[in-house]
C-alpha cells in the first residue's frame, strides 16, 4: 500500500515539475514547428538577396514578403511572433541548432563550399591549437539601448605562451524590421604591460565570420594577460522601437602556439676561452710558446688592451764595475 503511494507521490511531482517547466504559447505566436520552417526560409530569403550583388535591401525586402505568403502569415505574426521567442532564449536556440543544420546539410547537397565548423569540435583548452571559448554556444543582440553589447574576457591561465596568437570564428543571422544590419565584433588581447593588440570586422549579413590576430602583430615579448571577445549591434536611435535581432551561433576561439619559438637553444661560449681552448689543443701538450706568439695567434686580439713592454736593462746587458782595490 505504501509502495502504491509512493509511486502516485512520485508521478505526481514529475508531472508537476514538466508542467511548470513548460510554457504555453500566446495564441498570436507561431507554434515553433512551424516558426523554425519560417525562420529558414527567411535565412535563405537573406542569402538570395545577398547574392543579387545590387539593392540588397529591396531585394531582402522582396523575398521576404514571398516567405510570408509562402507560409500564409502577415509581416506582423512574424514580427509579434519573434518579440515572443527573442524573450523566451532557450526555444530560439533550439530552432536555430535545427535551422543551422539544416542549411548546412542542404548546401552540400547543392555542391556548396561550405566551412566545417565540425573541424574545431575536437579542440580543447590544451594543446599547441586549442579552444579557449567559454561562453555560450548561442547568443543574440537586440538593436535598442539595453542588449545592443555583448562582452566576454577570458583571464590568461598556465596554458597561455608569450607569442600565442588567435582566430575567433561564428554564424551570423539577423532578423530585424527595418533592414538595419551593423554589427561590429571585436578581438582583443591584453598584455602585462597592459598594452593591447586588437583584431575587428563589420557583421551586416548572414555569413561566417572570422576575426584574426595573426602571429605578426602579437607581441611575443610580453605575458598574456587576458583575450576579450566584444559584440556591438549599431542602431538608429530614431527606430528605437523596431524589432532587430542579431543572432550568433557556433562561436570558436582558437589559440595557436608559436612552435618557432620552442627551438632549443644553444649558449655559445666566451669567444677568448674557446679560442684559447683551440689553440691549445691544436699544440703538443708538451711544446711551450711564447706570450707574444699566443696573443698574434688570438681572432680577439683586437679586443684586449696590451702593455707595451718596457725596456728594462738586464743584468746580463750592463757594463760590469771593477771593484775598487
């Protein structure tokens, strides 16, 4: 009988915590299923648009309004439809893991030369490559004044090597309004001297973005303090009130050794002494010579400050004095 009760008990409080975890859908949203075929279809509206080479933006515009008819909704349920999932961060990054996917899966299939982003999966934080990323895997900006900065600083550890340089590597989508698409990202390292060397690039479509501090332009002579990774969405603030989002997925930071720099080193020896030790050993141990021959046979010579001898007279050169009788 307690055993009964114990598991009712129990399968009460799951269906307690599952019910609790969920959230219901308003009835102006689009249900996830078919906002994630919306979504793609939108993203490759995007790319279309920006393949046109011209009037990006009306041609954005254009595409887009086929995607809404396509799926039989108004501008309007999908931009109340976003302000809802932009809120609610764990669907939307469930969606764009499906969307990112799946575009990946089908440009392949077309012949598309796309970027394996599986490549630096096995990466970690060890070793002569290594990703040092140690944020989240998906994260997004909004185009207004309170989620338009996104910033993460990594503190140097006992893995970082004076001469490390980096490549920070993401995917890129926007879903906004009123066409505004300025993001800029920012890579940045900072020294024990706390000078700084920093890598940027503008973010205004959906691509790949890479950000690159080459070996080149790190300074190899100093410690690394810290890497910091910046994300800043640019807005009008006169449109203070359109919905934009800038959606970043699948970000990598990588941090490469300078193997050139683990070449051993070998200390050369004084110049004199290995040139007396030559000398030296060139001769029979047994055969004396002289200090005016062994300074004429020395390379430094040049570099040693000589005495002049001085002329002494010698017992053996002076006039003998008679004794006095």
């Amino acid at each position: 009988m307690y055993g009964k009760m114990w598991v009712g008990l129990h399968l009460l409080i799951c269906s307690y915590v599952l019910v609790s975890c969920s959230v219901d859908l308003p009835s102006h949203v689009i249900p996830k299923e078919k906002m994630e075929r919306v979504l793609y279809d939108y993203h490759l509206a995007q790319g279309m648009a920006e393949a046109q080479g011209e009037d990006v933006d009306a041609s954005r515009y254009i595409f887009v309004q086929k995607v809404f008819e396509k799926h039989r909704i108004t501008e309007a349920d999908f931009d109340s439809s976003m302000v809802w999932y932009s809120g609610h961060a764990s669907y939307l990054e469930e969606m764009y893991k499906h969307i990112e996917a799946r575009l990946d899966r089908e440009s392949r299939e077309v012949g598309l030369n796309i970027p394996d982003e599986d490549k630096y999966a096995h990466y970690t934080a060890e070793g002569d490559t290594a990703n040092i990323w140690q944020g989240r895997d998906f994260f997004y900006l909004q185009g207004n004044r309170e989620a338009n900065v996104y910033t993460i600083v990594l503190p140097a550890d006992s893995t970082f090597r004076k001469g490390d340089y980096f490549m920070f590597r993401c995917s890129n989508r926007f879903v906004v309004q009123d066409m505004q698409r300025e993001g800029f990202a920012l890579l940045q390292v900072k020294y024990a001297n706390d000078s700084v060397v920093a890598g940027t690039a503008m973010v205004n479509g959906d691509y790949e973005l890479t950000v690159n501090i080459p070996k080149e332009r790190v300074n190899a002579d100093w410690d690394i303090k810290s890497v910091a990774c910046t994300f800043y969405y640019s807005f009008d603030e006169h449109r203070d009130d359109a919905f934009r989002l800038w959606i970043v997925n699948n970000p990598v930071l990588l941090r490469y050794h300078d193997l050139t720099r683990d070449t051993v080193t070998v200390e050369v020896p004084d110049t004199l002494a290995a040139d007396t030790l030559v000398q030296i050993d060139e001769r029979n141990r047994t055969e004396r010579i002289s200090p005016d021959e062994f300074r004429a046979n020395q390379k430094v010579d040049r570099k040693i400050h000589v005495v002049q001898k001085r002329n002494v007279n010698s017992p053996s050169s002076s006039k003998r004095i008679k004794p006095s009788r």
